[in-house]
C-alpha cells in the first residue's frame, strides 16, 4: 500500500504557458475559446473567470475540468500552437 502513495507525483506534469509567466496543467484543460463571440462573453460573465491577462484585453478563455476558466492575453491561435508544440 506504501507504494500507491503519491502514484500521481511520479507523472510528469505537462504544463500550457498562456501567458505572463502564468500556466495550466495541459491535462486539465477542456477548451480553449476565442474571446469573440457573445458565448464566450456570457461563460466568462456566468462563472468567476481567474484574470491571468494582468490589465490587458482578454483574447481568450480556458476551461479546466475543475469547472474553472482561464482569462489570456494571447489569442486561441497562440495557445493551441504552444499546446501542438
């Protein structure tokens, strides 16, 4: 039983910059939204979103399977190819 203490510790965590030295853990992200549409606008003002853009205009959203979303200052393009890369 000693040994499946911390299993989880032993994964490596891959984590997603999205800007402002600030990142999320790739396998807890859902989605990642453009902040463009009036969807995306109304998810953000439904829920209390964490502001990682540090003043600057939000691009996009990130939704974490904890039920959290993510402000960005980058775009969704940006991110997506950060994660590809």
């Amino acid at each position: 039983m000693g040994a499946r203490i911390g299993w989880r510790f032993h994964q490596r965590a891959v984590m997603l910059h999205i800007g402002f030295e600030a990142y999320v853990a790739k396998a807890r992200v859902l989605a990642i939204l453009p902040n463009k549409g009036s969807g995306a606008r109304r998810l953000a003002r439904a829920s209390d979103p964490i502001d990682m853009t540090r003043g600057r205009a939000c691009k996009s959203l990130i939704v974490l399977d904890t039920g959290a979303i993510v402000r960005s200052p980058l775009t969704s393009v940006v991110l997506v190819s950060r994660w590809q890369a």
